[in-house]
C-alpha cells in the first residue's frame, strides 16, 4: 500500500529512536504558544499534522509525557529519553492524527508552513514572515475538537 516516494523517514538526535512517516500533511503550522516555547527553548515549533496511520517508530523506544491543553484535551508528547528532542505530539481527541516535529525529519526543507498559529504568545523578538497568515489562536476549523463533557 505504501509508495515508499512518499514514506519520510526522521529520528532524534542521538539516534537512538527512528521513525517513517507516510503521507502527506493535512495542516502545515508554526506553533507560538507557551507550552511548545517551554518544550523546545525557542519561539516557536514547526509541526505538520499528518495521518497517524502512516507513521511508526522504526528503532528505539520514545518516551511520553502526557499535558493537558487549555481545552482540556490530552497531548501526548512523545519524545527520546535519551537526548530529549521532541518527535511528535497526538491530542486525545483526534487520534488519527498525529503532529509531527518537522525539524525531527531527516529531510525537513519540504515544510511549507500554512499558518502562524497562538501569534498571541509570539514572542516580540521573533519576527515572522508576513507571507505566512496569522492567527491569535487557531485558524477557523483548524482548533482540536474538545473533550466530551
Ligand atoms: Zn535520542
Ligand atoms: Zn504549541
């Protein structure tokens, strides 16, 4: 099933863990908010939402540390117990997806980020490319969808 031209492959950065991700993004982003500024030591993260079924972990064995958004969901943020760098992040809500590090790629200079995403946390020294839409939040049908009550 898989075409293996569209089968990405990325790990972390001692190596330990590898991945391969198929498919292609359904949402392109760079993230501004507090808690991807805090995981990463940057001002933002760029991440690509893409199908969780075309990924898997090809070596190694992440390590998860479980948040809460300000929605309530869930974020699973998966990442090397070793070296640290961050591999993907999955929100409880949405299963099928799963929001890929791009920079964790062994190849990253495809990304072509959509949107600037929580620019109400953006940092005042970053400066972000104005060809690229901003949004305080989330663009319009782009927010995870919330816990059930
Ligand atoms: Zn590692
Ligand atoms: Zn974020």
């Amino acid at each position: 099933m898989t075409d293996a031209s569209n089968v990405r492959t990325g790990g972390c950065l001692c190596g330990r863990i590898r991945y391969e991700c198929a498919g292609e993004p359904v949402f392109s982003l760079l993230c501004h908010c507090r808690d991807c500024q805090r995981q990463s030591g940057s001002g933002y993260i760029a991440a690509a939402r893409m199908p969780a079924s075309g990924f898997r972990i090809a070596q190694g064995e992440p390590k998860r540390y479980v948040g809460r958004s300000d929605s309530g969901n869930e974020i699973t943020r998966v990442f090397c117990g070793e070296c640290s760098s961050p591999l993907y992040v999955q929100v409880s809500t949405r299963p099928d997806l799963i929001g890929l590090r791009v920079t964790s790629l062994d190849d990253p200079s495809w990304f072509r980020p959509d949107a600037n995403i929580f620019t109400k946390s953006a940092q005042p020294w970053d400066r972000l490319d104005p060809a690229v839409p901003a949004y305080p939040t989330y663009p319009e049908g782009q927010a995870y969808p919330g816990p059930k009550a």
